[in-house]
C-alpha cells in the first residue's frame, strides 16, 4: 500500500480545540479506529468546514446513520491538502480503493459506478466507462488504464471537461481519416483524426492524463517544464507556448462546478424495511418500503411476489426477497435495513448481505405477544438515534405486505 500523505492528524477526544486549525482549503481527510485501521475517506471544498460539520448539529439528520455507526468507533482524523477541488476527488477515488475503507460502502461498489478507461491503441482513447459494462462484458476494447470507481457521476463528467481542455484528447474519432472532428474543431480533441499527429506525440498526451490521475502532479509539472524548455531551445516556439498554457492550466484549475457539487453531497439517508405476508404459506408476498429523511417515499416502494416453494417458512422467504432487491444495482442501497422479528431474521438478512458483498446494519423489530412492537435489536447507535423511523418504515412494510397479501387472495378467489 502507498503512504497516506496526510500532513496533520488529530486525537478526535481534543477535536473541539484542533479543528479551529484546519485549513480552509480542498483536501482529503481519514477518520481511524483505535488500530489505526481506515473508516473512512472524504473529500472536501474546505477541510475547516467539512471536519466541523461532523460534530455540530444532528449528525444523524445531515450524515445519516452509516456516518453514526463510524463517529462511534472513530478514534482520531488526519488529513491531507490538495491544490484544487478536481484533485482531491480523484485522491479520494484512489485510496478509497486501495484501502477499501468499512464505512465507504457506496464507494467499493464497483459495479454501480464510473470509469476512466484509457484503451490500448496507436491513439488511445480515453473514455467513461460504468462498471457493470465492464462485470456483463459489454465493453470489449483493449484497456491500457483504469482509473476509478468514481462514485459522483455529475463530478466525474466535469473533471473529464476539465482534463480535456489542459489535455485534449481522442475518443470517437478515427485516426488518419482525413475528417476533422467536431471535437477537434472546438480545441477538445488534438487533430489525430487528420492524420498530422504522430501516434508517439500523441501518447506524451495520454501520459500526462495517466499522471494527473495517478496524482503525480510534481512529476507531471516537471516534466512539462523539461519538454518546454526542450521545445524553446529547438526554437519550436508555438510548442513552447502550448505547453507553457498547460503548466498554467495545472496551476489555475478552474472548478466552481466540482466545488457547488461537493457542497451538495449531503444525501438524504435511507432506511428500506422488509415484511412477509402469507395465509398458512398460500399466496406468499413480500415487500420493501422506504423512509428517507423520516418520509415515506412511496415511489420507491417494491412488491415481490414469492417464486421459491416456502411453504410458510418466513425466513427462507424473506432471504428470498433480500435477495432479489439486492440484485439491483441500479437501486440505490440503504443505509440501514429494517427486518420484522429478532435474531434469526437478522441472521437471514446478514447472510444475504454477505453473499451480494454489501456491509449494512441492521436492525430488527420484536413484536410482543400482540404483534406490536416491542423493543429493537442491532446498534446501539442506531436503535437511539433511528428507533421512530424504524418503527415507521417497519408499519409501512407490515402495511404494504398485508394489503398485497390481500389483493392476490382476492385475485385467487375470482379466478
């Protein structure tokens, strides 16, 4: 593994008294457990700031319960400053990967996310790729690089716009077909299409973009410089200029775009519960509600009607359910899930997690001998902070399963 190159780390028991001294500049911070092992790896517009907004207020409400659960077991911060915003995403996309951090789950999943793929040609392209093209075998192309999961896709388009104006590059075009693209036209693309651009050149180009995004900017600098001055001694003076424009560029990275999206990164959490309805294991159902920022969110409530023969096992059919919805990349994941009963069912649900390779609490609702609910099990963290809206989404999933159970009994009977 690399060397963290973070610059300050702090006790989080002084924390009142040392986060007035960070910095207000970009940077990537790292909450450690007492092992010194990783949490967590973020990014921010402003250190000072983003520290800060992890100790005022309601934590739960702004954070969510994932980011409860890591504050509990964090023993000390450290952190790192960046020149500009872009810079500090993709360290953050690098180690995050590298070190796979326990409460960066969203992150790890390479599948939902963005690539940066340099392909392996005379003129490499460079182009955003999702992961799941590359994990159901739709993108074929020889790959030189990948650089990611790049979890922000807004962010991820606006640091490839800005890379592709300090360097441009190829990705439709063909090579020495004598038709200048569009992007070649606009200054996005440096003309391999005409067939001007020796391939040697033009893979000094991708180089630097491959540098930029390994985060060796030092190296990167200096080689520009040495190339500049190489240029200007052979009285290539247009050369020269071009490359003095990047080293400006470098030094002058302009990314208000990257800096309003990372003010914006406070996500709503979300909390999905989980219930079976069945009639002496006749017309089976299963649901999955959802309650984000203590609401509701019927759009994103899902009905499963039973395939498995469960013969009126709610466990086998509940493993069933989770194991189906978390087959969906494509919907966002919970930050806490919410099982109707005590330790087998939570059982059931970690063993389904532990097969999709996703790590999320959960928590479980016991009933008392009337079938209301009696106390919570899971984190303690989070039974304290999240006892209302788990007890919402558990009635809403108790709610929606019933009134399914019903209709298709209703449906049965006609038939």
């Amino acid at each position: 593994m690399s060397k963290i190159p973070w610059t300050h780390r702090y006790d989080l028991a002084s924390w009142r008294q040392e986060t007035g001294l960070l910095p207000e500049c970009p940077g990537v911070y790292f909450f450690l457990d007492a092992a010194d092992e990783f949490l967590y790896i973020g990014k921010a517009t402003s250190l000072r700031d983003r520290v800060r907004s992890y100790f005022s207020g309601d934590i739960s409400e702004t954070r969510g319960p994932k980011i409860v659960l890591m504050l509990d077991r964090a023993r000390s911060i450290a952190y790192c400053e960046t020149d500009s915003v872009l810079e500090a995403l993709l360290l953050e996309s690098r180690l995050i990967k590298e070190y796979q951090p326990a409460y960066n789950t969203d992150e790890k999943d390479d599948k939902s996310f963005n690539h940066v793929v340099v392909t392996d040609e005379d003129f490499p392209r460079v182009l955003v790729v999702r992961g799941r093209d590359f994990a159901q075998g739709k993108f074929r192309d020889p790959v030189r690089r990948i650089f990611g999961p790049f979890p922000a896709g807004t962010a991820l388009r606006e640091v490839m716009k800005i890379i592709r104006r300090i360097f441009p590059f190829r990705d439709t075009c063909i090579p020495g077909s004598g038709q200048t693209c569009f992007s070649s036209q606009v200054g996005l693309c440096p003309g391999v299409c005409t067939g001007t651009l020796p391939a040697v050149e033009y893979r000094k180009t991708i180089r630097r973009i491959e540098l930029f995004f390994e985060g060796k900017k030092s190296a990167l600098v200096r080689g520009i410089e040495r190339d500049m001055k190489r240029e200007a001694e052979a009285l290539r003076f247009e050369e020269a200029a071009r490359l003095k424009r990047q080293l400006f560029a470098l030094s002058h990275i302009q990314d208000v775009s990257l800096v309003k999206d990372d003010l914006r990164e406070m996500k709503p959490h979300r909390i999905e519960a989980y219930d079976i309805a069945h009639l002496g294991g006749t017309e089976t159902v299963g649901v999955m509600t959802v309650i984000e920022r203590g609401r509701p969110n019927k759009d994103e409530y899902r009905q499963f009607v039973l395939r498995g023969e469960h013969g009126g096992n709610d466990l086998s059919a509940l493993e069933e359910v989770l194991t189906r919805r978390l087959g969906h990349p494509e919907w966002p994941l919970p930050e806490i899930l919410i099982v109707d009963g005590a330790f087998l069912q939570q059982g059931v649900a970690e063993r389904a997690l532990d097969a999709a390779g996703f790590s999320i609490p959960i928590l479980g609702v016991v009933k008392d001998a009337r079938h209301q609910p009696d106390h919570l099990i899971g984190p303690e963290g989070l039974r304290r902070r999240f006892e209302g809206e788990a007890l919402l989404a558990n009635a809403e999933a108790h709610r929606f399963a019933l009134a399914l159970h019903r209709k298709r009994r209703r449906k049965a009977l006609l038939a």
